[in-house]
C-alpha cells in the first residue's frame, strides 16, 4: 500500500529491467521475446542466470536420473521470478502435482524432482514474473 492506497505491480520487477539494460536490451524489451534466435527467451535467460547475448541452446540444464527420480539441477533465485517445475506422461498434458523444488542451496541452485515411475516422461521447469 501506498497512503492507504493498494498498489499493483506493472511489468518486470526493477532487478529485471535492470538485467535488460545491462545485458544491452531495452529497459521495455519483450521477456518473451528470443532477441537472438537461439530459442531461449529473456525470461528464461533471466530466471537461470545465463547470459542472454550467447547462444544458449547448449546451456540449459539438463535431467538426470538418479535413484529412480528424473532430477534437473539449476539456478534459482533470480529476484521477482517464480519458479514451477511440471511434468508431463507425452509432452502435451502437464501437471504440477508429482514434481518438488527444493529450497536453495548455498550456491544458489535448485533441484527440481519427480519420481520415475513411468517408461516415459518429460519434465520442465516454467518460469513467471512474481506478482
């Protein structure tokens, strides 16, 4: 609140914007948008801690399995960002049910887990601006 007033929070949290600028965006850029054609958009550049003016195809984290879990490592605690982790049976229908996220650890990372309990399954992490 502000003087009694409710507030709403509109666009990017400041730490965002000012990761646009200094990484060489525009303060208004589409976090959404993928400025290098890479695939990986702003957000998602943002949200890991990768630089966004490489080619980052090749730098997303990648599953594990380990004692009978499908397990992805990765950066998160990227001010104003929530992080969801889903999975999925045939890539196409997505729940959030059966996957955690662990608390961060000293080094800032997270670990995303679901049980393998299936032949196949996908797994992905979904990134949001917090409200």
């Amino acid at each position: 609140e502000w003087r009694g007033r409710p507030l709403i929070r509109m666009g990017p949290s400041l730490r965002a914007i000012k990761w646009l600028i200094k990484s060489g965006f525009p303060h208004n850029a589409d976090l959404d948008g993928d400025m290098n054609g890479d695939g990986v958009a702003l957000l998602v550049a943002y949200a890991l801690n990768l630089d966004p003016s490489k080619n980052l195809a090749g730098s997303m984290p990648q599953p594990m399995i380990q004692d009978n879990q499908v397990r992805l490592t990765f950066y998160g605690a990227a001010e104003g960002i929530t992080y969801t982790a889903e999975t999925s049976p045939d890539g196409r229908n997505w729940v959030t049910d059966s996957a955690t996220i662990s608390d961060l650890d000293p080094a800032n990372m997270r670990i995303a887990t679901v049980p393998r309990n299936t032949e196949k399954l996908f797994l992905r992490l979904r990134f949001s601006l917090a409200p």
